[in-house]
C-alpha cells in the first residue's frame, strides 16, 4: 500500500513539475490526435454516407472492409507504413520516417474505418420512411447525403467522437513509425510506456492523468456539438 502511496506522490509531484518538455509533449499529443482524427473524419464520413444511401451489390464488400478496419491492430498499420515509407521502401525518398506527419498518416490510417463504421450506423439508423423519401425524392447525391447528415448529425458527431477515442490513447503504431524521439516524436502514450519500463510510475501515472484529462476535454466539446 506504501508503494501505491509513493507512486501517487510522485504523480502529484511531476504534475506540479509542469515543465516545457510535457508541455511539448502534451502540445504534440493534441495536435496530432486532433488532425489525424480531422482527416479521418473526413474521409470516412463521406464514405460511411455513400455505402450506407449507394444501392450497389458491391457495397457489401465495401461495409466488410469497414468492419475489418475499425479492427485493424495499430502495430500493424504502424508496421506496414514503417515498411512502405523505409529508405528502401516505395516511399522512402519521402523521408517521413520517424516524424510527426508519419504518425498522423498511421492514425488517419485507424480513424478513418471508425467514422466511416459510425456514420454508417447512424445513417442506416433513420426511418425507413426518410430514407424512403429521400429517395423518391431524386435529388442529387451530394444534395441527398447533405441532408442524410444533417438528419443525423447527433451519429456524425459520435463518429468524430470514436475516432477521436481510436487515436487519442493509440501507442503500437505511433511507437513503431514514430520511434519516440525525444523533442521530435514522443507523444503521452509513448511516453508512459518509457516511464513504466524505466520503474518511473510516479511519472507514468501523471501522464496518464493529462491524457484523461485531454480526452475528457475534448470529448465534454464533442457533446457540447451534439446538443441541439
């Protein structure tokens, strides 16, 4: 129990200990989470919008892909964009290894099949009367689909919610494509792990507490939006 104590202590002490190099770490944690979830959302809530109004049979194989995505293991896409953007890769005259902008093309990566899942949903979810009617309607596409989200803009933003939610406390892919460079890549996920592996919980358990704390800030915003 003395242990637990100390460690609290010391979570207190490093929170109190607010200094320039959590603050860059906290500013690239938000930053990142926020934009990758921004193009995530945007990519996948149009696509959500198309399979869920689109009348093809080839939009079965489009909802499974989806499924499969909102499941994808995060070490797995960082593994995979690791491979594609190496030096020897495909893309590796990019030189996007180890930075910001590969963390948030690994995050986009895993937020874009939720927002796209969620608004499926929720498009799926009105009446079968509305959607009946817009329809009969015949309007344009873009037309039909402006008023399918307005209809269901509480599930728009739920699916923002959720991508943000998948990104915001992912480590696997961040850590393998990102590499938890100091001052360059480390975000509070990353950062946590190196704490805990390093015996340093007092540390680790202050970053967790901003992180939560990020989350609930941002999630309180969500529902702000989704209030009528």
């Amino acid at each position: 129990m003395s242990f637990l104590v100390e460690v609290f202590l010391e979570a207190v002490r490093a929170l109190g200990d607010f200094g320039p190099e959590l603050r860059e770490v906290v500013g690239l944690t938000l930053l990142i989470a926020l934009l990758s979830t921004l193009l995530g959302c945007l990519l996948g809530i149009p696509l959500g919008v198309a399979v869920a109004l689109g009348r093809s049979r080839g939009l079965g194989v489009v909802r499974t892909l989806i499924g499969v995505g909102m499941g994808l293991p995060p070490v797995l896409v960082g593994l995979v964009l690791l491979l594609l953007l190496w030096r020897a890769g495909p893309f590796g005259g990019l030189g996007l290894t180890f930075t910001p902008t590969a963390m948030v093309i690994a995050q986009t990566v895993l937020a874009a099949p939720v927002a796209a899942g969620v608004t499926l949903a929720a498009v799926e979810g009105l009446p079968e009367s509305a959607r009946e009617q817009l329809g009969a309607m015949r309007l344009p596409y873009l037309v039909g689909a402006r008023l399918a989200l307005v209809e269901t803009r509480s599930g728009v933003i739920a699916a923002a919610a959720a991508a943000f939610g998948r990104v915001i406390g992912e480590v696997g892919a961040v850590l393998v494509i990102g590499g938890n460079i100091l001052g360059e890549t480390r975000v509070l996920t990353t950062l946590i792990v190196q704490e805990s592996r390093q015996g340093r919980f007092g540390i680790a358990i202050a970053a967790g507490m901003v992180l939560l704390f990020l989350s609930l800030m941002v999630n309180v915003g969500f529902e702000r939006l989704r209030r009528p």
